[in-house]
C-alpha cells in the first residue's frame, strides 16, 4: 500500500500481431472481464 491506496497492476501481453477473426471473442471476453474487476470494489479488514 501506498498513502493509504491499494495498488493492483495487471497486464496482458500478445504474442500474435494477428489474430483470426474467429479469436476475437477471446479478445472480448479479456476486456471485460478486466472491465468487470476495474469496476469491483476491494474491501480490507484491520486484523488485531
């Protein structure tokens, strides 16, 4: 943590310069996954 924030780093690396249009749904389904979790809410608890 850094002055009191939570920092998460994520990457997705491409290995392919190109894709078939068939594999565009996996593109799809990556984006808003990490869409979904930028949108989440992280919930810390202070253990004693």
């Amino acid at each position: 943590m850094i002055d009191n924030d939570l920092i998460i780093k994520t990457e997705k690396i491409y290995k392919n310069s190109e894709e078939s249009a068939s594999n565009f749904k996996n593109y799809i389904e990556f984006t808003d996954a990490a869409y979904n979790f930028s949108q989440s809410k992280i919930i810390l608890e202070k253990i004693n």
